[in-house]
C-alpha cells in the first residue's frame, strides 16, 4: 500500500481511548490515518457527511447502534467503503452475524499485525475498485473516441469475429467498392483475399484465434466487390466489439519500408532500440507475462559517476562512451532479448524467458565485460564501471509502470551501495536482500557514529505573527558512498539495531555547538529537533543534556524537543515524565502531527507542550480542501486559548500562507518559503 495515502477511518466505538490505540497504531506504523468517531446514529450521520470514510470499523459491542441500522445509514449516501468487525476475541457466531450484514474483514484488537494486514488488504481492494470504476469509465470514452476516429481513418479498417465482418469504417467500404456496411453484413472476410493468398490468410486468423505468435501482418492480393484486386499489406491486432473479443484488420495499400521503419526506431548515438520503441517492448513483455510467459526480466544500467566522467572527458564525446556501453550489451544479446535507450544515460534490456541463475549470469558478464574494456572517448583512454538494477517479470508484477519503478528502485539501490553493484528485485529473495541492506546500512551507521559523518541541515520556520529571533527545524542527512542519505532510509536500521538514541545524542550535542556560534555573534536563535522513543525512555539523556547545556551557558539560544503525536501516545507515562524534567532544564518541548487525533487535546492535560506542530495531512493542496482550512483554524483557536503556538509544516505554495495566516497559524515552514540549508 502506497505510504502517500491518508485513510479516513470512522470508528463505531465505545471507547474513545482504544480508539485512539488503534490510530497510534497505524500512525506508527506510518499509516497516514484522518479518524472519526461515532456511537449513534446522530453521530454517525455527522460523521459520514464531514469525513467521506473510507473505512468503517465497526465493535459489535456498542449498544447505541446496530450493525444493520449503521449499514442502512452508510449505504444512504452512495458512497464506495469498506466496513470492517472489530473485535477482542473470534466469536464464530458474532463473526458470522457481521458477515451476513456486509463486513468485509474482522480485524483483533489483540492482534496487532493481523489487524494492520486486514486494513490494509480492504483498504487496497476499495482502491482497486474505484480505480476500476475510473478505468471502465476512461474505457467507454475512449471506445467512443475510437470509433469517431475509425470513421474518419483514411485506412481501411474492419473488425472480424470468426471469419464474418461485425463493423467496418468508410474507407473500407470504398476501398473494397461497397456502398453500405449492410451490403457486409454476413459476409466472410474470406471473400475479400484473392484465391491465390486465400489458405495463407485462413492460417494466420486461425493461429491468431488461438493466440499463437504469428507475424502481426500480410501481404497479399485483395479483391474489390467488381472482382478486380489490389496489392496490399495487412496488419492484424486483438480487440473487443461490443464487449466481444474480434480482430482488427487494417489494409493498407502501400507498404511501409520496413527498413526506414527499423531505422526510426533506433537510438542514433548506440544504435540500440529509442525510448518509444524500448517502452514498447517492455509493454509487450508486461502483456506476454500477464498471459503466463515466465523468465522474464527487465533491467536498467547506468555507467557509475557519470556526471564526474562528462566533466573529465566533455560533453561532445560522452556518446562514444553510451556507444561503447552499447557494444557490450549488444554482444550478450540472445535472439529474443532486447535493448535501447530510456533516459540520457540509462540502458535498458528485456531479457527473454532463462532461469533466475542465468539471468544473474547474464549479468555478471556484462559487467565483467564493462569493467574490463578500455572506452576510447577521443584522445583519452578510460575505464567504467556500471551500475544494474532490475526486476524479474511475472504475473504478480505484470504492470509497465510497477515494473520500471521496481527497477528504477533496484538501480538507485545498486548505486546507493557504492558503484559496481547489482539489484534485482526478486520477491522470492526479498528477506535475503533486506538482511543484507540491513548488514550494510548498519555498517555505516556505526562508521557514520565515530567518523561524524552525518550532515546538519536547517530549514527556517517563518513567523507570522512577528515573534523575534531566527526559528529553525534541524534535518539529518548521512553521507553516503554516492552522496546524502534522508533519514527515511538509514533510521528503520538504525531503530531495528537500537542506534537511534546515540544519533539523538550526536544531533543534539551539534546543534548546541552551533546555538554556541550563533550566542557569540549575539543571534536569538531557536531550534527544533526531532527525538526518537529510545531517547525518550534514557534515563541518562536529560542528566547529559543538563551538563552540555550548563557549559555552554546559553542566554539567546533555546532548544525545542519534539515528538509525533501518536508516538507521545505509545509513551504517554514516560513522555510526561521526560518533558517535565526537560522542562527544570529551562527547554522546550512540541507535539508533531498534532491534531491528527480523536481528540488531541486532551493529550495536552497530560504533556506540557509549547508549540502544535499541525498533522501535514492537512495541507495537501490546502486551497481546495475548506473543510482543512476549517480544522486548522479550530486548532489554532483553541490552542491560542491554551496559549500554545501553532506551526504549519510543508507548505508549498503562496495561496496557503495566506490561508493559514488568516486561520491564525503562529509559524509556517516548507520548501516553498525556504529549502533547506548546511547548518554550518
């Protein structure tokens, strides 16, 4: 399931705090969730109308409100949801009950994992059916488009269900001298090829009924209703009329030269296949998989470092190094395995149907056979090594655009590993793979730990209420063997193998060097840093932080703690625990992705924070969206009357500054306001 998601949930629930559990849950499990809360049918109406759930979870448990009274409430606004049992134990009959009345899954309570699988599975399927919606609808305007423009096709085009014409556009009609399409009607297609051409037009219908690989074209002899003929080429192709499966002839009169048409299709610079014609492959490669066809593969190579080998060579002899890149993929070819272009310097090949043992093979020649040529690219003379990620092909992933992310993913993840390295998505091998990311990873990480490899961003928070001094949220980056590292890749590691307190400690003993620099220039400066849950529960942590802090003395310089919201609520005792004693010290403390809660401020009654940093689901294209402008500005309203500050992250564009400015947000931050910069 795509992380970008925000999946509205309604709950029908007693309890507000195992609600609440559950969204924590979810949230930690990095499910974006936008939640509701209902236990009578009032509630419920409400609900639905403000939220559009996507999801309903429904305890059978709640005494205000029926299963069969919530679906007739559910059912009446005509709204595509999923309606999931939540349950503390499996009660045959109560689960057979909920079944009978539309439950699409049951989901545990005590089953953590089990309930995220089943939220997951029926939210993915109601995706997948509004997408088919969206297709079958996409689908009939296209049909309609198609047959406006087979109307006024030039070609002479019919479509054929066994052997007898079902529709054929003008320019057949004229082509073949026929006044009507009635005059058709009944009428074999068999009647319109020469006697000469007849049985080898009969064979290729028949294998193509058959889905036999046949060529996908003919030339021959075709005959006019006056009995005269005429040379011409047709072509043939699957396709569906009025819902049932025909095929396509085209006659065309003039033949293409295939050899200009081969020509067009080729990359000038290496000779290979062009990105149209390489795209093309790789669909028919996605189709002959979804049909069955097992082996294949598809893989992407890039030359390693190449921005720093253009920059030593020059930009007018990089073609000569794709070309020769070329030759070596040329030469490991098979008959049925194809190549070409698709980006400036990414390489792809389709390999046809082998075993997972001789694709890797076939890999590792490649890249012995690169890495031990010598390119002459004019005067000078180097050696390259290259980068090949790849997905194998089958079934499951017979998707053109899951297919090339997959690879696109696999070179990224080759090249992130230091050059000269393969990926190849495989989801038999996936564990395998991860444990050995994981080993790798780790390794940096700890080098990262006692070599001060890690890199200090800053991204300013604007004030829009005139508050003084400079407002800035710290960013980590790693450095890694091909460049910066975000954290969404190195901190799973990090928290799996418990590293993250000590990169807590690195991040926060940097930026109250840098709050230090900043005190001696006499800058008011404020930093937020993020904390993870393991600095949260050391006992040693506020103890170092006192100490560091009393050496360097600040007086203008103020550190900001935060967490997310729904971690907070995981740890709520020692969460308390902690922010009370941050706070002796003299600091800060703010609550992330506040707001995304049931009732999130009640967590306020229990941890004492300073700022509300917003939940940034809010703020996707804000402008369009009233009802999250509505939101913002109710949490902003109570949190002035709690006289804590408000801070919008991730705005992006001018029209929802102004828009914030007037819900009475305090701070706003984003890439559009400023990208972030090397904390120096």
């Amino acid at each position: 399931m795509k992380k970008d998601y925000v999946i509205k949930i309604l709950f029908i629930e007693n309890s507000l705090e195992e609600a609440e559990q559950i969204i924590s849950l979810l949230r930690n499990t990095g499910i974006a969730v936008r939640p509701a809360r209902a236990t009578n049918v009032e509630q419920l109406q409400s609900a639905v109308n403000e939220l559009e759930p996507d999801v309903v979870m429904f305890d059978p448990a709640v005494t205000g409100l029926g299963l069969a009274e919530a679906v007739k409430v559910l059912d009446a606004y005509g709204r595509d949801y999923s309606l999931l049992g939540l349950v503390n134990n499996f009660d045959n009959q109560v689960i057979a009950d909920m079944f009978v009345h539309g439950v699409r899954g049951v989901a545990s309570r005590n089953q953590p994992k089990q309930l995220i699988a089943v939220l997951q599975r029926e939210f993915e399927s109601l995706q997948t059916r509004r997408q088919v919606r969206r297709l079958e609808t996409a689908l009939r305007e296209s049909e309609r488009r198609c047959d406006a423009l087979l109307d006024s096709s030039t070609d002479a085009i019919a479509y054929v269900h066994e052997g007898m014409h079902v529709r054929a556009n003008h320019a057949y009609l004229e082509s073949f001298g026929y006044d009507s399409f009635d005059d058709l009607l009944g009428l074999p297609v068999l009647d319109m090829i020469d006697s000469t051409n007849a049985d080898e037009f009969k064979t290729l219908l028949r294998g193509h009924a058959r889905q036999e690989k046949l060529p996908s074209q003919l030339s021959l002899h075709a005959r006019r209703a006056d009995g005269s003929t005429f040379d011409a080429t047709v072509e043939f192709a699957p396709a569906t009329f009025e819902s049932e499966p025909c095929l396509q002839i085209v006659f065309r009169r003039q033949q293409v030269d295939q050899a200009v048409l081969e020509q067009l299709q080729r990359d000038p610079v290496t000779g290979l296949f062009n990105r149209a014609r390489m795209l093309t492959s790789i669909d028919d490669a996605v189709a002959a998989a979804a049909k069955g066809k097992k082996g294949q593969a598809l893989l992407l190579l890039e030359p390693d470092n190449w921005a720093a080998i253009v920059a030593g060579i020059g930009l007018g002899k990089a073609d000569e190094l794709l070309a020769g890149f070329a030759d070596r993929i040329r030469m490991l070819l098979g008959s049925d395995d194809v190549a070409g272009m698709l980006a400036e310097h990414t390489l792809g090949v389709v390999l046809d149907s082998r075993s997972d043992e001789l694709i890797r093979e076939w890999i590792a020649k490649l890249q012995h056979s690169i890495s031990n040529e010598i390119f002459d690219a004019g005067t000078r003379s180097i050696t390259v090594t290259a980068s090949i990620g790849g997905s194998l092909l089958g079934e499951k992933n017979a998707n053109t655009e899951l297919l090339l992310n997959q690879a696109s993913q696999a070179l990224r993840t080759a090249q992130s590993l230091g050059g000269s390295k393969v990926e190849l998505h495989d989801p038999a091998a996936r564990e395998k793979a991860d444990e050995e990311r994981d080993r790798y990873w780790l390794d940096l990480l700890q080098k990262a730990l006692t070599q001060d490899d890690f890199v200090l961003y800053h991204q300013q928070t604007i004030s829009l209420q005139d508050a003084e001094g400079d407002y800035s949220e710290i960013l980590l980056r790693l450095n890694g063997p091909q460049g910066e590292v975000l954290p969404g890749f190195f901190m799973p590691i990090a928290e799996k193998h418990n590293l993250t307190g000590a990169i807590d400690r690195w991040v926060l003993n940097r930026a109250i060097s840098a709050l230090q620099a900043r005190e001696s220039q006499g800058q008011q400066t404020t930093f937020f840093i993020k904390l993870t849950a393991a600095s949260l529960q050391d006992d040693t942590l506020l103890p170092w932080l006192g100490e560091r802090l009393r050496k360097v003395a600040l007086k203008r310089g103020q550190l900001v703690l935060e967490m997310t919201e729904s971690k907070v609520m995981t740890l709520l005792r020692p969460a308390q625990e902690f922010v009370n004693g941050w706070k002796k010290l003299g600091g800060r403390f703010a609550l992330e992705q506040f707001g995304s809660g049931l009732n999130s401020f009640q967590m306020l009654n229990h941890i004492d924070a300073d700022y509300l940093k917003i939940d940034r689901s809010y703020m996707a294209e804000l402008p369009q969206h009233p009802e999250s402008q509505k939101k913002i500005a109710e949490i902003c309203q109570q949190a002035k009357e709690l006289k804590r500050q408000t801070i919008a992250e991730w705005v992006e564009d001018a029209t929802s500054t102004s828009l914030l400015f007037a819900c009475g947000v305090d701070f706003v931050q984003g890439n559009f306001l400023q990208p972030p910069q090397r904390l120096d």
